[in-house]
C-alpha cells in the first residue's frame, strides 16, 4: 500500500503517558492506560485514567494503518484450542456494490485467513464464562476497569444505583460472573485480535460509542479510519460502522485492522445494497451470506433488527415520525410486502449459530424506537421490546452475548420507565442507547438534547451510550463532529458513574478541583477530557505563559477571584485554630442576630 | 452620541413575524410573540413561540441605542399614583472606578430622574398581590405564558410535576396569585419601565438568565450591550450584568435603557469597586449608596449575600475548592477580618426598605455554593439556603419579592435534595440555579456538563437556570460563547418544560418533528432553536436549493431514510384498512413463531 494509506492523528497526550498493567493469572496481559502527570508543587501522584486510545497515542509503537494493529489476542484466541482457520468466503462484486474497478477502494494488503468454531463448539465469552473459565479477555477488563485504585469495599458509597450491583473491588471472577449471567459482555469476535478487550455491562464504567460510516453521498475510507482513530483518541469505547453504498467491504476491513475497539455493524445496510437497495428482494439467503462475510472480518456486534414483528408495524402508522430506525424501516417495508414475519425473526436460531462460532455479540436492535418526543414509549416501542426480551433468552440459550438497543426520543419523564421496562424484559442485559433526546428542537444541537437524556439514563443503568453528533437530522458528521459528540458523551458517561456510585469514579473531579483552586493552569488543562480546548479558550483572554500560574483568571480578574480569597480565609483560619473559631463564632453569631423571621 | 454607539443585531427571525396580543383587562398591553409560519403543504397555522427578543427582531420598530427602548410600562407605573421622581443621587468618579476622563465610557445622552415609592409605600408586584390587585404586568406574563394556546384543563397531562401547582389555564389571577403566596416574582424596578414583564416561578415556563459584563481584564460596553442584544435574541429571559473593574456605572446604565428583559446584578461587586478593592474596608453605608444608585437605574434584581454567616465561614475550610462565589468570598473575608456577621445580614431590614421601594426583587445568593463535585449538599451550603429561607420570610413581610440562588456543581444523584430542601426551607419562593454542573471534569464543555444538571432541577422544579458557556472557569465568553450558553439553556429549560407537562409546551417539538417526517426541510429550520445554524449544517452536505425539498438528507441517501420508507408503508397500510391490517397480522404472526423461550 502506498497512496491509499491515510494519515491518522498519533501523538500523546499533553503530560500523559501510556502505562501497561500486567495480569496475574494471564502473565502476558498488558492492558493499557494513561498516566497524567502532575505539577510537582501539587504532591499528587500521577492520575491514571481509562485509556481508548490505542497505540496511536503511543509514542513508543509505530503503527502503520497497512500493516494494521498488533493482533495481541491472536495466541488467546489460539490456546482456547477450539477454533480453526479456513478459507473463507471470496470477496464478490456484490460485497463492495459492485463499484467500478477505478473507484473500488484497495484491498487491505494482508489479509489473514478467517477463524470459527470447530463443529459443535461455542466459542463467545459467554460459554466460557459459564463453564467457570475466566479468560484473558475477563482478566484484562477486570483491570482495563480498575484503573490501579485499592478496592473500595471500606469506602462509604456516595451515589444511587437502582439496584445495580457494583462491586468494590472489580475482580476477574466478577467480571467471569457478570458475564455469565449476561449482565454484560465483552464483545471480541475471535476474527479481531486487535482489539483491547472491554467490558458492557450496569456494574461497570458507563461507554460510549461513536457511528461513523460512509453514505452513498458522501465521504471515503481514508476519511473513515482516521475518524475511527479520532474518535477512540476522545474516548469512544467501540465505534459503529454504518457505511452504506459503495467500498463497504473494503473499507470495513482497513477499520477492522486498525481498531483497538469493537467494532459494530447493521448487517441489513449491506445486505440491502446487494439487492439493489429494493427491500422486498433482501431474502435470508444474502442476508446470511452478509452475516458470515462480517463474522470473518472481525465485527464484534452486529445490530440485528429481529424484534420487530409484522403486527407492530400497524402500530407505527399513526406516529408523528413513523419509523426512524433505517434497519428497521427496511424490515417493516418486507414484512408488510411479503406478509409474514422477517427472516430476523424466523432465522433468529440459525443467526445465533452465526455469532456463536465467532463470538459476535447481539446488539438487538429497536427498529421501532421512537423518532419525537410524541411517539415516546408507545405501543409499538414496548412490543418490540418485549419481543427483545424473548430473544435474549434465546441467544443466552445459544451462548450468544447479547445487548438490548434503545431509544431515541424521549422526554425526562419517560426515561426512567425505559430502563426499569428494558431491566424487566430483558433480565438485565446491558442496554444500549440512543441519547436519548429529550426535546425535538434543536437540531444543530442535539449532542446536547441526547446529552442529558443519556447522562440520565446511563445513571439509571444503561451501559453504554451511543453517540449524537451536532449534525444529527442534518449531516454526516466531520472530524469536529465527531469529537464534539464523544466528549459530549463521555461527560454524559462519566456524570452517570458519579452518580451511580462507582468506585473511583470521583478520582478525577478530585484532581481537576484540585488543580483549579490551587491555581496549577497547567494541571486543570491535562486533567480535563478534552486538553487542546480548556487550554485554547484560557489562552484566547490570558496567553502569557505567566498567565498559567497566575492566581486568577480573565473571568473576574485578580481583585474578585473567589479562590484566591479563599485560600487567604484559609490561611487565617488556620492561624486561629478551626473548631475554636466554628465554636466561637456560632456563640457570637447568635448575639449579632437582630432579625427574627416576622412572617405578615 | 454618534461614535459610541455600537451596533446591535436587529431583524427577524427566518419565516417568522412579530405579533402582539392585546390585554382584555388592560386595553393598552401588548404582549410581543413570535409567529412562525410554515410552508403551505403543511396546512398547519403558524406556530406562536414566546419571544425574548425585544423590538430587535420587529423591522417594524427602528432602535438606536442612545435613544433607548420605549418605556411601555412608565404608564402603568405612573397611573398606580404610589411613586414619584426625585432628583436622585449624583454620578460620583467612585461609581465608575475612578476611571480617567479619556476612557470613561460616554454617560447615557437620556437620562430620566428616578422615581421612587412615595413615603410608607410599598410599590412591589407583591404588594399589589397581597392586595388583590391585578396589575398590567401580571396581565401581561398571564398572555405571554399561555403563549395564545387554548385552556388545556381538558387536556390529558403527560408529565411528573413533582408536586407543583401548574394550572390547565393561565389567568392573570392565577399570575397574581402565585406572586402573593411567594412562589413567583415579576422583576420590575419601577425605574426599568422598558422591561416587557416576565415571570419566575416553578408554574410556569423554565426561565434562562445569561450572564455577562466587563471585568478589570478585557470587554467594553459596546461589547456589552451587544452581547445582551444577543443573548436576548437566542432566548434570555433576564440579564445579569456582573461587571467589575472600570465605568460601570455607565456600562450599566446603557444596558438598562436598552434592555427589555430584567437586568440584575450584584451590588457588592461595585461596592468593593468604591473601596479600592479591599473587602475589609467594605461599608454598610458604601453598599447602601450602591443599591440606592443601581436601584434608580432601574436594575430588576439583586443578588445579596445575606445569607452568609460568620459561624459558617469555618465550614469551608476543609473544602475541596473553598468558596467559588465571587461575592461570597468577599463577605466571608468581611466577616472574618471584623469578626462580626455581614451589613448584608444585620442591616437586612434596611436593605429591603430599599427594595420595596423601587420594586428591586431580590436574588438571595448562595455564597457556599460548592465549587467542585466533593464539596457538593455539604453542611456549609445547606446551612446558608436554611438562613435564606429565614431571610425570604423578612422580605416577605417587608412585601418584598424574593428568589433563591443554588448551585453549582452537584452530581446527578444529588441535584433532587437541593431542589427539595430549597422548596422546605424557602417555602416554594421561586430557585435559581447555576447549572449544576454534573461533572468536574470537563473544561470548555462546561454548558454542556451544567446543561445536564440544568434540565434535571429545571424538571424538578427550579424556576430559572443561569446559563453557564464554554468559557467557564477559562475565560470571558465572547459573543459566540454567549450564543451557545444561552441556546444551551433554552434546551434544558424546554426538556424540563416538557417533563413538568407544562399544557402546550409539545407544540413546538411536535411542528417540528411534523416537518421533519413530512420533509419540510426549511420548516424544520424554521421552527428550531437556531435556525441558522441547522440550516448551515444541512447545507454542508446537500448545499442545492433542491435538496430542501428532497425526501431524504446526506446521513442516510436516498435508499436508507427510514422516513421515506415509513411514507411508502403508511401509504400501503392506510390502503389495506389499518385496524383490520393490524387484526390480522397478529393471528398470522401468531403461526408465524417457531421460537420459543429455551432459556437454559
């Protein structure tokens, strides 16, 4: 590969560097995280945070997006003894919608031979979790979520979790046992040994994801992967690969390659170009083809719109939007065409056949969420998702991972009965969601619409958040976009952890407060989510290097700076000796109080 | 004035018109609504949306600055025969910071002598209230509310209210009230007679104030006047002017004159300008002139740190971030160097002498905000909204009317107890939070991080939310900022809006989301909160006049939009007869399902 191989955003964080944590059980665990270091005036070790970055921000790896990422699960996957390579399916015309020769994207140069399940076994994380083995992939979230702090159980909650169950220390055999209960998943497809594992589930940290994604309108694979790259450097947990017309295929490949996260994809979008982009002539058969096409590239959850059953489509008709979910608009249109149930839905054994031989997680798809604020918790978005719960039990019957999309539009107050019906039906498979929304009005916004629905609802339980870009209703999403919608969700993720409690959570609220009151500029700027802008908009009113140890800001200037008054109140009470002074003064207080509360 | 005289933002919104409605008990008001009107196809009426924006966006009125707004209430002020004018106090070189003559921002060319209460009378809306009195500015706030809506009291209510009173019909009876019973306030200084009344309290619309203001630093009053233009424009319900440093005195009064929404500021801020910047020289006589001064230029409301006691000051010693309350910080210094509780609170009687007579209401400050999510709800922030609400009790009896500032920075499971001890403590008077922001962590997002806890205790039952912008903690937000704050803000308010069930307040989301299903493209940047802003962001992807009109947008081309999909089965299934379709569909999907449940 020469001209194809874009250029993608490499480089370390300001003050940070990547650390890797060895595992106990697995010796050659090596689960990355970042390290911000402090100002020395600070007396503070070095914070250690959550790390989605890779090894793009890796000064110490060279990566090169032709060669692809290190497949550092590959002798994991290879040990368990219960996979085997073959040769695969060939790529057809048909997988990239049949585009000329000189616009057809380039293949990736090294294309590894697939694997799946020997014949009878299940190889998904569930099945391993269930027969009591805790997996590499266990341990290395197990730590991935720790991030180096001493185990809580000593420490007094502060938070509410709605009956969660979050543990004070985060062990391998809890993760082992969340897993096996399908309370969370790990998604890792044993065809995408690049990815660092992560774990989906109530009990553990609030993700995000970010879609991405050609369209037939707009934008190419360069511009694909590097938006990948962008979007895990800000935070994203996993990304989806929504692309639709042409280069589907290969482009999904040079993301796969390079992702260190999960990958998702909605199989019908590539389906449906194979035939021609009519929805009645999808038939199982390409359908099926597609599933096994993505399974040998590596996806690691495919959304998959089975819950949606022809009686439901009725109870769409009189919506304000209809239905807005593109997977399950397309199904509704076959269902209605052929008169019968999807092959979804009649398929769903065989489709579990499918994951289970390479361990795809389901991320059952909610093709009749809500796309207003009136169309919130109707009819037919509660049928679905009952229908959602069945088939969890289902694929948990195959030993399949499972997650349960949500919605979408919904109004504050009509959050909380999504969650607590989604626990119900779904016996508490992760949930995944869209925002959600909580108002229609502001498109060019709704990063912020979504923002608060989704803080709300990852604090009530969902696991992980999917992304909303500012041009959401408008447009496929820039560079700018899309960190824009990851740090606007990671803010939303990590609200949800404070309030529900997680252990460590606070750690670094603590340190940036820290910082801010002890006026280290420089530390409150490498601490924050987003470094580049914190330290742009101090630097747009105050630039002088002097500036960032000045002991104010350009907000209210030297005179009113409120910390600075407090630390000479600090300083003088001190002197005094804290409770005589407390004591004293409520003794005085009381004698200066001319006023009584004279209610007329 | 020629040179000084800056340029503000005039003209109308995009498709939209200004209209204004009639009083029926007081023939002379005119309450100015914003009308927006949709594209034929529709066969909707133009939607009516409550407008901030004063005669800026009306072509119909021509404004000049340094003329001023017409005063619509001076009027109704005077017709009440319980005021007079008075010669007022004389600009002193103290009152602008003793700034050179060579950049002394110019004196408004305009000035009106004040009026004041006329002896032993007592000119607050409150009073008039407690009277049984219906004034032209509580008719008007009944009109703008009801937004020209039908009574909704036949309406079924979607929303949680959390016990608030919130009526299917607003009457000016009902206005008055809930202003005589506390829980809500109109701000209107008898001096501001350009103000168009709004109103706060938990029955009605969530209010948005954005700050803004000149600091020792940066920013000039032609900036100033602007940014309010602006902000009012984008949704302000009030203006707080938070100016230090130099010429405040006339910044200020530029602001007023051209403000139609209520200004309020905090008067300690110039007080400490008067004494050099040394908080222990500050005076109650110093504080008094200052109140006395702003209250003739007619500032709507008062932020006053009375609530702050000297046994208090030690509770923030062990604080993460100490006190962050600009004006907190200075009484707690106050208190701390003479020993002795606050002028603010021993002269707090005298103070709302002051306020009753020129109709000032107050905005009783919360100096022990917390500043950082560990100092959250601690016993230094819950000790001082006690003391406020023994302070809303005397201003009460004093006819004074009152609101309650909150925080700051709370985590999500936290934000509930502030709004619930405030309701307990202050007896519903109406609260008004600064944010919360939900998260630390988050520099340069921080509308966003606030903009989460915003629409939360706005649901819960906040009254008006205090914008925060990107530049928190970093800089002074310049006009972009201001704009983002504000529509930030607008968001939350409307979610709360909505979730409170608020009748009516789905109007908007609903046209909305009509014309997004409908593909009314322009309508949908019409009717949204930024119209130009969804428009450009469109218009990045599919700039050609005809794609407003396409049936689908660049997120998903043509072969994916859902939406249109949606249209082709509403077509088909309105052909086959909906109940019957629906009827049928769920017997045959009945036969359809092989699966069961095999949970195992």
């Amino acid at each position: 590969m020469t001209t194809s191989s874009p250029t993608v955003t490499t480089g370390a964080f300001p003050a940070s560097r990547k650390i890797h944590v060895s595992g106990s059980r697995h010796k050659d665990i090596r689960v990355p995280m970042r390290e911000i270091e402090l100002h020395p005036s600070a007396g503070e070790q070095p914070l250690t945070v959550y790390d989605t970055s890779g090894p793009y921000s890796d000064p110490a790896v060279e990566t090169d997006i032709a060669r692809g990422l290190t497949p550092l699960r590959r002798n994991w996957i290879l040990a368990r003894g219960d996979v085997e390579p073959y040769e695969g399916r060939s790529v057809q015309p048909a997988d990239n919608g049949f585009v000329s020769a000189d616009r057809l994207t380039p293949a990736f140069p090294d294309l590894r031979r697939p694997l799946r399940a020997k014949a009878g076994r299940a190889v998904t994380q569930l099945a391993y979790a269930r027969a009591g083995i805790v997996t590499p992939e266990m341990e290395f979230v197990a730590i991935r979520e720790t991030q180096r702090r001493a185990a809580a159980s000593q420490e007094t909650r502060d938070g509410e979790d709605f009956g969660a169950s979050i543990p004070g220390d985060i062990t391998p055999e809890f993760v082992r046992d969340e897993i096996a209960r399908g309370r969370a998943i790990i998604p890792a497809n044993v065809n995408h040994p690049e990815s660092e594992p992560m774990i989906i589930g109530r009990n553990f940290l609030v993700k995000v994801n970010a879609n991405m994604g050609t369209s037939a309108v707009t934008s190419s694979m360069a511009e694909e992967v590097d938006k990948m790259v962008w979007a895990i450097r800000w935070g994203a947990d996993t990304v989806m690969d929504l692309s639709t017309g042409r280069n589907i295929h290969n482009t999904r490949e040079w993301i796969v390659r390079n992702s260190p996260v999960p990958i998702g994809t909605v199989p019908i979008y590539q389906a449906l170009e194979k035939v021609g982009g009519v929805a009645e002539e999808l038939t199982w058969e390409v359908y099926r083809d597609t599933l096994i096409e993505q399974a040998e590239q590596g996806v690691d959850y495919f959304t998959i719109h089975a819950g949606l059953r022809l009686h439901m489509v009725p109870l769409t008709v009189d919506r304000v939007t209809g239905i807005v979910s593109r997977g399950g608009s397309i199904i509704a249109k076959w269902c209605l065409h052929h008169h019968r149930e999807s092959f979804l839905y009649e398929r769903f054994e065989e489709i579990c056949d499918i994951c289970r031989a390479y361990d795809v997680s389901f991320s059952l798809g909610d093709g009749l969420r809500p796309g207003s604020i009136a169309d919130a918790n109707d009819a037919a978005q509660f049928a679905e998702l009952e229908t959602l719960g069945e088939l969890t039990k289902i694929a948990w019957a195959k030993d399949c991972q499972v997650m349960i999309e949500g919605p979408g539009h919904v109004a504050m107050h009509k959050i909380k009965e999504n969650m607590d019906k989604q626990i119900e039906c779904c016996d508490e498979a992760p949930f995944y969601t869209l925002g959600p929304l909580t108002t229609d009005i502001a498109p060019g916004y709704d990063h912020i619409t979504s923002g608060i629905g989704a803080a709300m609802i990852g604090w009530f339980g969902c696991a992980m958040l999917c992304y909303v870009t500012p041009k959401e209703h408008l447009g496929l999403p820039d560079r700018d976009d899309v960190k824009t919608g990851v740090i606007t969700y990671k803010i939303a993720a990590h609200a949800a952890d404070l309030a529900k409690g997680l252990p460590g959570a606070q750690a670094r609220d603590d340190a940036l407060s820290r910082a801010r009151f002890e006026f280290r500029w420089e530390d409150q700027f490498n601490l924050s989510l987003d470094p580049d802008t914190a330290r742009d908009f101090h630097d747009q009113t105050l630039p002088k290097d002097a500036h960032k140890v000045a002991h104010f800001c350009s907000m209210c200037g030297p005179r009113f700076c409120s910390m600075k008054i407090s630390h000479d109140i600090r300083a003088e009470a001190h002197k005094d000796g804290m409770a005589e002074m407390a004591r004293k003064y409520r003794e005085r207080g009381e004698l200066y109080v001319p006023l009584q509360a004279t209610e007329g």
